[in-house]
C-alpha cells in the first residue's frame, strides 16, 4: 500500500475495488476487503474465475478497438492497476496510446497515479460515474484526449453499481453524445439471468460495501448502447464475446453472470 493513503479512506468498511483486486490476486487491499472477499468465495467459489472472465472480456475488447484504429481509451471504475489493464494491453499494440483512468474510491485512484508514475500517457481522474458531465470536462483539462477523434468509452463493470434511482440510462446517453463518430463503447454488466440462486446471495453481499450492485437483464444493458450499433454477437455471457479459441469458452458461460458487448457510434446519415 502507499505510504500516505487519503485521510477520506474509511479502513473499516469494504471496497468493491480492494474486493476486486484481491480476486484478481492483487496486493492492494486490506483485511476488511480481504474478509468480506472470502465470504462471498465461500458462497460462490468460482468468484475469482469470474473477476478473470471480466479482465479477460476488456482485454479482447481493447484489442478489437486496436485494430479498429482506437488509439484513446477513457476507462471509467477502472478500478486498482493489475496486470492486464488497459493501458498495457493498449500501449504494447501501440505505444503512442492514450488512456485515462476514472474510479470513485480514493484507494484505487492512489495506487493508479503511483503505479502509473512516468507514463506520460496516462491519466487519472478521481470520480463518480453518477457525474459524467465533470467526468468529460476533466478528461479534456487532461488534454490526452481529443474528442474530436474516435475514442474507445470502457465501463468495465462498473455500470451495475448504479442504482436506478441515479439514472443510468442518462449518463450512457450523457458519454455517448459526447463521443465522436467511430467511437466504441464497451460494457460489462452483471446479471441476474441465467444464476443461481446462491450467485444471487452473494450479489447481494455487495451491500455491504460503499457501492451496491444492481443485477440487470439482457435487454437492460443492451438499452445502455443506445443507438449506437452493437457488434457481433450482440450482448453475451462474458466467455461468448469473440474468444480467443473455442478452447477458452466454458462449458457452462453463464456461471460467470455478466453479459458483455460492444457497440459502435457510427457515422449519422446526411
């Protein structure tokens, strides 16, 4: 951990980014995280796996958005910097990449800007997914970057902790319309579909952090792309979303309980 942690830090309450980071076998979290992490393994072993099911979804995303001439990413919940971020699977395709980080927890946002030290082209923005319009306006006192050029929005489960109440179909519809054509959006979302019932309970241990998950249909999360066209094949179970080899797929995809997709603004007729 850093030497200085925020004095807003509350060490004794949970975070869903200590949570996520210690899944993925990080070293940035503490014992509450760590607690709280092996009660809902206990309930749903397979846990970890899922957390990786996740990174490895974003990481296919990235490198579809790579190909597709992507040179900027704007990472909202981004979380703490593990092996696999985006910033590393975008730079080791092309080392003139950009990317900006967001996450809400104060933690996450400490260890990003350490860690990232150096990196030029890298940014870091302390926020709240629920103020996209502030979101958008530090990105471009950033100045990494240009909204006038293509651009790659990731919400990378993150948009599950938005509660309805927040309005979450408005802030999609908010980061979209600030996006230039040819812009991507990816997102990943958990579900309730497809679960069983102790996936359910242990989704709903999640309420005892700072930031409660809210399960969602198929329908819902393919809503959250608005018009923008979804690519190929659509919105899926996590391990469906162009896997690298059939090999990868598993045999019951559902048991991860997220859907992913991505979708593309393309350019408006006339």
């Amino acid at each position: 951990m850093p030497d200085a942690l925020p004095t807003e830090i509350d060490l004794t309450r949970p975070s869903a980014a200590r949570v996520y980071d210690y899944f993925l076998g990080g070293a940035h979290n503490f014992e509450v995280d760590r607690q709280l992490a092996e009660q809902i393994a206990s309930m749903t072993p397979n846990l970890a796996a899922t957390m990786r099911s996740g990174r490895e979804f974003l990481r296919r995303a990235v490198r579809v958005l790579l190909d597709a001439g992507i040179d900027q990413f704007l990472d909202i919940g981004s979380g703490i910097p593990t092996v696999g971020n985006v910033h590393e699977v975008a730079q080791a395709a092309n080392p003139k990449a950009r990317v900006v980080y967001v996450d809400i927890d104060p933690v996450a946002v400490a260890h990003s800007r350490e860690l990232l030290a150096g990196n030029d082209l890298t940014g870091v923005i302390h926020a709240d997914l629920r103020e996209p319009e502030r979101i958008l306006t530090e990105t471009r006192r950033l100045g990494l970057i240009d909204f006038s050029r293509p651009m790659g929005i990731l919400l990378a489960g993150v948009v599950h902790f938005v509660p309805d109440p927040d309005g979450p179909e408005e802030i999609l519809s908010t980061l979209r319309a600030a996006a230039a054509p040819g812009s991507f959006l990816v997102i990943s979302h958990s579900t309730f579909e497809d679960q069983p019932q102790e996936m359910l309970d242990a989704q709903r241990l999640s309420a005892r952090t700072a930031t409660e998950i809210t399960l969602r249909s198929r329908a819902q999360v393919t809503g959250f792309f608005g018009d923008w066209t979804v690519l190929e094949p659509g919105v899926v179970h996590m391990p469906l979303w162009r896997p690298d080899s059939p090999a990868d797929v598993d045999e019951h995809p559902e048991r991860f309980g997220a859907f992913g997709g991505v979708a593309r603004y393309d350019q408006p007729a006339g």
